[in-house]
C-alpha cells in the first residue's frame, strides 16, 4: 500500500467513527455534549484537511520520502491469529480461562510452527497446559485474583 | 514417532479428564460457602470505607469467608446490572447506594437493572449531606451565604459529588428552599471535590458528612440536610433548625439478585443486622462520620418506595425526565 | 514566621523520606523490588517488548495486593525494563525497548570488537545513575509541584490537558496531523460512558456494560501489547543470533573508573532525562535519542561517536533510566503522565483510590514516598543483577521462540483485562483495541498519542464544562477560561508546543538560504 492510500484509507475510516459517534448524539442535559461535540468536530475537520492534503503535490512529495520497499509480510497469519484471539476472548465466558486458553494457546503457537506436525503439536499442548495450571496456580491461590470459571459447569 | 506418542498418551487423558470434570457442587443448607460482597466504587469511596469496616465482624457472623470484589463503573450501574444477572442463590450480594439506583433507570434509557429488581437485604447506613465551606471564607454562618447568595444571583459556586447524586439534590433542594441560585459544580467523586474548595476554586461544598469529618481542620460547616444534629458533628445546625427544609443525603446497604428465596435474604439481613450492632463497627462507623441505620428487607424496600416517589416528582419538576 | 513554616515543611518531609526508607527495608518490599526488577529486565531483554508491556503485561499481578506493594513492583518492573533493554541492544542489535535504540549505535560494535562484557557494564552503570537522578528529582520536586497543583483550577486542568496532547503530538514520529488526530480519537474513545458533567449516557451502541466507559488499563494492554504480537506474526520474526561474551578480570573496575572519570556526559545526560520524562507523553525513546546527539555534539572526537565508545551508551543508558523517576513527576502531582508506561500507573493509581496531587503527600505520603523511593532501590539492585544474572538472561530470552511468545502474551493481556473488573466485555474490548491499534498504526497514526488522549480526555472535560458552569457570572461564560494569570502561562506554552514542529522547519530553511547564498 503506497502512503497516499494509507493516508485516504485511514482517514476515511476514522471519519466514518466520529459519524456514527455523531449518529448517537442523544443527550438529556445541555452539559453531556459541550465536550465531546467541539472534539468531534474539530477530528472531522483534521481529517477533511488530511484527505484533501493527499490529493495535492504535498502527499506525493511525502511518498518519496517516505515509501520504503515492502519487507516480505504475512497478512493473511496475521488475521488468522487476530481472530483466535478474539474467540479465545469470546470464549472465556463459556469454557473459563482454563480450557479456553489451553486450546487456544495450543492452536496459536502449533499454528505458527514452521511445521505443523504432531511433535509441535504435542509441545504446544504441553507448554500450554503448564504455563495456563501455573498462572491459575498463582493468581487464584497466591494473589487471589479470581479467573474465569465458565458458565458450562455450572 | 509412535511410541512417544503413546508413552505421552496417559498424561494427556489426565488433562483433558481434568478440563472436562465440573468443580464440584455442593448441596447442603444455607450459607455453605463463601460470600462473595461486590463494591460499585472505587476503592477508597464511602462503599468501599464501608465495606472493610463490615468484613471482620461479617465473616464471623455469616460463618463462612467473605470476598470483597469491585465491579466499579457507570456511577454503579455496572456493578447493579450484573448483580441482577447473577444467580439467586444467596452467595453473591452487592452493596448499593441511594439515590443512585432510583435516579439511573429513570434517568438513563437502559441503565441494564431496575430499582426493585434489586432485593433489598438492609439498608445499614447514611451520609447525610452537608453544606462546608473554606476555614478563611467570609461565610460564618448559613445565613451569611443565603444573603450574599440572594444579593449575587448564579455567582455562588456549589461543588459536589457529580450529576444526580444526593449532593446535587441537596444543592438543588436548598436553592428551592432559600429561594436562591446556585451553581452547582459536579466533580467526579466526593474527593476530587475538596481540592477544589482548598484550591478555593468553589465558593462551598455539598459534600457527605464523612468528609466534612475528615476534613475539620480545613474546612468550615455551615448546616447539615439531617433529621437531627449528628453526634460526631454537634455543632453543627441542622437546615431544618434555621429554617430551611432540606433533607437529603446517600444511604447504603446491600441487595441481592432477583428471585433470591425470602428466606436467605432474612438470613443474611439478620447478619448484618448483628454486624451493625457490633461495637467494633459502631465505633469505627462514628469515627468515620457515617450514620448508622437498621433497616431490615420491608422497612428498606418501603423505603426505597418512597424515595421514588419522591424523586421521581423532583425531577418532572426540573424538567429532566418525561412524564 | 513564613520561614518557620517553611522549616517545618522540610522537616515533615524528612520524617517522610526515612518513612519510606524504613518502609521499604522490609522483607517483603525488598523482595518485591528484586522480583519486580528481575521481570522487568526479563521482558526488556525481549526484542520488540517495551516497558509499556512490561508494565502492562505485569500489572494484573498487583490486583490485590496492597497499594504500597503493588506501586513497588510495577515502579522495579519499569526500572529493570528500561535498564534490560540495553541487553538486546548490545547483543542482538536490536533495542529490546525503544528507550535503547541509541544503545544499539556504540553497543553493538563494542560488543563485535569482543568488549561486550565492558559495553553491559557501562550501561549498568549509566542506568544506575540515571535512575537515581530521575529518582531524587522526582522525590524533591514534586512535593513542591503539587503544592501549586494546588492553585490548578478547572481552566488550568483543562489547559494543561491541551498542553499535554500538543506535546506529545509534536513530537512521536510522523506527521504531526496524523498525532493530533490520533490524540482527539483517544479523547472520544474517553467520552464514551456517563457523562462526567450532566450524567448523560453517551455512544454506548446500545451496550448497557459500556456505561461504565473504556476502562483506562483495559485500553492500554490492547493498544500497546496486542499489536506488537501481531506485528510479530506479520513480519514473521525469526529469533536472533546472540553475541557472546566473556568475563575479564578487573573490567569492572576499569570501566567503573572511567565511566565516573567523564562525570560531565553522565549528568547531562540524566538531566536531559528527568526533563524529557517531566513533558507529557514523551518517554525513553525521544529521551536516549536527544542524549545520544548533545553527547555527540559535546564531545571533543565526535566522529568517534557510532563505532563503538562507550560515551555513547553512558548517553543512552542514563537518559532513559532517568525518565522512570522524571516521567512520574507530573504523574503524582497533576495525574498527567510523563511517559507511556507512566499511563498504566495512572490506571493502578485511581485502581488503589489514590487521587495525584497534594493529597499524596500529605495523607498518603507513607504510601507515595515508599513508592518513590523503591524506585531508587531498584536502579540500584540493577547492579548486582545485571552484572552478574544478564548473561544468562539474555541467553534465555533469546532462545523464547515467537511461537510460544505470541499466545504467551495472549495470556497475560487477557487475565489483566478479565481480572480488573471482573467483566467479559473488557476482554474482547481489549482485543479489539489491539486490533483497531494495530491497523491504525499500519496507516500511519502512532498509539501514544492515542493513549494520552484517553487520559487527558476526561481531565479536559471536566475542565472545560467546569469552567464554562463558573463562567455563567460572565456574559460570556467562555471567559472564565481566560481570566486567571495562570492560565495565560499555560496557554503561552500550548502555542509555543503547538509551533514546535515548524521551529524545525524553520531552522533547515534558514539554514538552507544560507549556504545557498
């Protein structure tokens, strides 16, 4: 991606968070929007004058400078391992913090293995159990710090 | 390969036998197990103060442990709202706070609870609230502020504890009193008010009489919204005593989920009802310049009854809810 | 009779000082100071781990731990972080945290030419003393600061707020459009929840657990630990070579004396430090890099500077362990933070019910002063610590593969984000903020920013409504924000942040027409 589409793509999409902010404005006192309307605003109207900005000589000015060549990336790993992420978290309510973050610690580091096989597997499962039966270990019965117990066994 | 596999076999049965086996349930009479007391505010608030002073004498007479976890946010709201979701078993109990819980669900299109899906256990205590105001200010007496607030319209600055709480009724209601206008300032608590008042940032104060006790030396009181004079406090008037009827203040107790059986909230009302006579708690509760009230499940749910009523009439009145 | 007082004031605060020192000679303060300075060295030493997640990643440890102890292991995890960054930086050439990347410059090639064991014994050192000077500013100055925190009324706060977000806007890399931006986005991300004045639920989308707001240290585990494991994943890390190295006899004491023989570059640099660490938001990795070149610059061989002296490190090193103990100053005084990782002490700080300001030092002084103090102790323990344990650490650290770093990370964001509140929305909330933290940095706008925007934010609001309610005996009530003298001295250095970005401009284009001509 070159810096100018950055540039319009992440002002756009911030544009489009302060309107649907903006969509939601329902305030029941004159004093709940003096703050956060002049903020909404004023982020509208950076971002208008950077969008504008990336369509004048400046930006491309900027590119020169600025555009790197692109080392070898992995996007697609990347998404994948966000969402487990955003399972293990969706989750813990269900399974607790013990099995959620066993199997899900054991699919993200099996997953980034150079192979996947069963040796990698194997010590995924075991590194996860350990570390997952420490941690409880320590913050339930040392610090006593309640962790998750999920809504299944109940 | 295969008889690694094999020989790490057993080991991974062991672990996923125990992933799968529930915790066991115990049955068995009321209470059996630990009491888990959630805190709505932050840590170093009345609720909090309030709860350490409870927890030894709790624990001894309710026979098991007592847990004291905060669930802080939303002016309590999301502590309320996940009490009300919680199993009614008895085991989880929250502490919670008036006026909040009548003012949020009339006030907010969805606070996440309503006032009376919170059952009452006791109501143990109050904080009457209390008009302070700055050891060199010019004010000596109530009447000094009404007639200089009479004189200057709206230049008198009130601070309190935020947006619709009892400071800010109190406020409201000795403007109505007095036939006054204030301009009520809202901090984010009771105690990042009183920087203020020290910094004489504000005129006054409509704070709890915790702090007006906590801060003697600093500050001066000029009338308490109670009943009658606090003994802590005997020299300070009540507003009622010089004329002014303004009664208000937050009180606090606890309250279970709904559907928790009658029973296990008469259980657990007589328990604090022993905490509350505790002479430890008492004398700490004075020290701190918190009333103490007994309050058992009908007498708190009346209570509760009336004070809606009560507000709901106060803010049609002010315009800030729909009829 | 006004010097009497003021004799009694230093005197309070003596009881004070020998209070937290008594306070943290106890058993379980020292071990705690230990442990906390061990961690914090463990994750500097990773490459791409910053003292931010260390702070972050550590900080669900301190939960329910008292505040005194709690303030102490987060203040040693910081310390040791800071310092364990030097590490990598020497052996691996790449700076465990931003704070060391100008270690990397002289580090590396001393440790290429086999001096490795001098280089880490440099920086030892310059840590040591740069902790300890950021340490004793921060125990001296801001008792006094937060006196005239005193004096702050609701148009100063909301000015400082200001003040703050231009700062740091000007100066983290990038365009200085994309840092304000990012700085308002944290600001409304502030906003969400009850409204502070007024009480209005405000862009809840309908969530009713959003009422309580974005919890502060829920966002800051997102946006700060949640894209470094994804840019790990993305770029596909591969484990590095370590460089080795051997112990000499008497090299300590051969560097020790000529470290303290040069006292100059090692003051300045501490001193740049403790002032970088005081302007909000700016931390270790603005702080090293500005030491770095005024050592240059005062040095009499310059051009040695990049092949492997050890001034450079000295610079480097002292500079960034001295804005632990600077960056705190606004911390307990205005409850602004220094540096980034001064952020999620904010969040413990309002976790524990301890409001910054003079009440710190008054009522809770045992507590303050302990805390401060512990810092001093863990410079100090770095010593011991890293001289003898930072071999075998950075052998460690560097065979973790990021296989098993990735979910371990995972783990520890999602236990500090469930266990703060008990709340299963924070945790995906946390996730997500990793992930909008992520992408939004892909297109250019830096977290801190961000960060400081969420904290400024509801200071700012309170401020500006507060004002605007004391106003309203003015016809214009907006006036009230520019009555008091004190306000102009913080509007004058808004401006003055504000233009800092184009001083730069100017300078080059002076410099430009000049040898044009």
């Amino acid at each position: 991606m070159t810096v100018k589409t950055r540039d319009r793509l992440g002002a756009s999409l911030l544009l489009l968070f302060v309107i649907v902010l903006w969509a939601q404005r329902d305030y029941l006192t004159p004093f709940g929007g003096i703050f956060p309307d002049r903020v909404m605003i004023i982020m509208a109207f950076l971002l208008v004058l950077d969008l504008i900005l990336s369509f004048t000589p400046y930006a491309s000015l900027k590119e020169k400078e600025e555009d790197k060549k692109e080392e070898e990336t992995h996007f697609i790993k990347m998404v994948i391992v966000a969402v487990l992420l955003l399972l293990w978290a969706g989750l813990l309510r269900y399974f607790g913090f013990i099995l959620s973050s066993i199997s899900a610690f054991s699919i993200i580091s099996w997953f980034l293995s150079e192979r996947r096989d069963l040796r990698h597997l194997l010590t995924s499962v075991f590194v996860a159990v350990v570390l997952t039966y420490s941690l409880v270990y320590i913050f339930e019965h040392l610090l006593a710090v309640p962790l998750p117990k999920g809504t299944i066994y109940e | 390969m295969k008889t690694k596999v094999l020989r790490i076999l057993p080991f991974l049965l062991m672990v996923i036998a125990v992933l799968v086996i529930p915790p066991g349930v115990q049955a068995g009479d009321y209470p059996s197990k630990p009491l888990t007391y959630i805190v709505c505010f932050n840590p170093g608030g009345e609720s909090d103060l309030t709860a350490r002073i409870q927890e030894k004498a709790l624990e001894k007479y309710y026979g098991h442990d007592v847990i004291i976890t905060y669930k802080i946010g939303g002016g309590g709201a999301i502590g309320w709202s996940e009490l009300v979701r919680s199993k009614p078993d008895g085991y989880t109990i929250a502490g919670d706070n008036l006026p909040h819980i009548i003012l949020q669900p009339l006030m907010r299109k969805n606070a996440g609870y309503n006032t009376l899906d919170l059952k009452q256990i006791y109501i143990f205590e109050s904080t009457p609230d209390i008009l302070v105001v700055h050891k060199d200010s010019q004010f000596k007496t109530l009447q000094d502020f009404i007639k200089y607030a009479k004189e200057h319209p709206g230049v008198v600055t009130v601070g309190g504890s935020g947006s619709n709480t009892a400071n800010h009724l109190g406020t409201i209601l000795l403007e109505k009193a007095a036939g006054i206008k204030l301009t009520y300032i809202p901090f984010s608590g009771s105690g990042t008010a009183v920087p203020a008042l020290l910094g004489k940032h504000v005129t006054a104060l409509m704070t709890y009489s915790t702090m007006a006790v906590r801060y003697k030396d600093k500050f001066r009181p000029l009338a308490i919204a109670s009943e009658k004079r606090m003994e802590v406090l005997p020299d300070v008037p009540t507003f009622k005593e010089l004329g002014y009827n303004v009664v208000e203040g937050a009180y606090r107790g606890v309250a279970a989920p709904p559907g928790t059986p009658d029973h296990i909230v008469n259980y657990l009302a007589d328990v604090f009802d022993k905490v509350m006579h505790d002479p430890e708690v008492i004398k700490k509760m004075n020290e701190n310049g918190f009333k103490i009230e007994y309050m058992k499940p009908a007498e708190a749910t009346a209570f509760v009854k009336q004070k809606m009523k009560q507000y709901k009439a106060l803010l049609e009145e002010m315009g800030l809810i729909k009829k | 009779m006004h010097l009497n007082s003021k004799l009694l004031d230093s005197i309070e605060m003596l009881e004070h000082i020998l209070g937290g020192i008594t306070n943290i000679f106890t058993a379980k303060n020292l071990l705690l100071v230990v442990a906390g300075t061990v961690s914090g060295m463990v994750v500097g030493a990773m490459p791409g781990l910053t003292a931010v997640m260390a702070v972050a990643l550590l900080v669900p440890f301190t939960y329910t731990m008292d505040p005194t102890s709690g303030l102490v292991t987060l203040g040693a995890v910081y310390m040791g972080c800071i310092y364990g960054g030097a590490f990598s930086a020497i052996l691996i050439n790449t700076p465990g945290t931003p704070s060391s990347i100008g270690t990397t410059f002289d580090g590396y090639p001393m440790a290429r030419k086999g001096k490795g064991e001098e280089a880490i014994i440099t920086a030892t050192i310059a840590s040591a003393f740069g902790g300890i000077v950021g340490v004793i500013a921060l125990i001296f100055l801001s008792p006094l600061l937060a006196e005239v925190a005193l004096k702050f009324g609701p148009a100063e706060y909301f000015w400082v707020g200001v003040f703050g977000l231009t700062i740091v806007s000007s100066l983290v890399t990038g365009s200085f459009l994309k840092g304000i931006t990012g700085a308002a986005f944290g600001v409304l991300i502030s906003t969400i929840g009850i409204a502070p004045i007024g009480g209005d639920v405000r862009f809840t989308f309908g969530i009713p657990s959003l009422q309580g707001g974005v919890e502060l240290i829920v966002a800051l585990i997102g946006l700060f630990c949640i894209p470094e494991i994804l840019k790990m994943v993305y770029n596909d890390v591969k484990t590095q070579e370590v460089l080795g190295y051997n112990k000499e006899k008497g090299v300590m004491w051969k560097t020790l004396k000529y470290v303290l023989s040069r006292p100059g570059n090692l003051i300045r640099s501490s001193i740049i430090g403790t002032v970088v660490g005081i302007l909000p938001g700016a931390g270790g990795n603005i702080a090293n890099l500005v030491a770095y070149n005024e050592a240059r610059r005062a040095s009499k061989e310059p051009e040695k500077f990049g092949t492997g002296i050890p001034d450079g490190i000295v610079a480097t090193e002292s500079a960034n362990n001295a804005v632990v103990g600077g960056g705190m100053i606004p911390l307990v005084t205005l409850g602004i933070p220094g540096a980034p990782p001064d952020a999620i002490i904010y969040g413990v700080l309002m976790l524990q019910g301890l409001r910054p300001g003079p009440e710190l030092f008054s009522e809770r002084a045992d507590i303050t002063f302990t805390f401060m103090i512990s810092l001093g102790v863990a410079a100090i323990v770095m010593v011991p610590v890293g001289i003898y344990g930072g071999r075998l650490l950075t052998r460690v650290v560097s065979i973790v593969p990021t296989r098993f770093l990735v979910p371990g990370i995972g783990i520890f964001t999602i236990i500090g984000s469930y266990a703060i509140r008990n709340n299963f929305t924070d945790v995906f909330l946390m996730i997500l903020f990793g992930i909008i933290g992520f992408a939004l940095r892909y297109l250019g706008y830096h977290p801190a920013p961000i960060v400081l925007g969420l904290i400024l934010g509801p200071i700012m609001e309170n401020g500006l409504v507060q004002t605007y309610l004391i106003g309203q005996k003015y016809s214009v009530p907006w006036l009230a924000l520019v009555v008091d003298p004190l306000s102009w001295i913080l509007i004058a250095l808004c401006i003055f942040s504000f233009m800092w970005p184009y001083f730069g401009y100017l300078k080059r284009f002076i410099k430009l027409s000049s040898t044009n001509r």
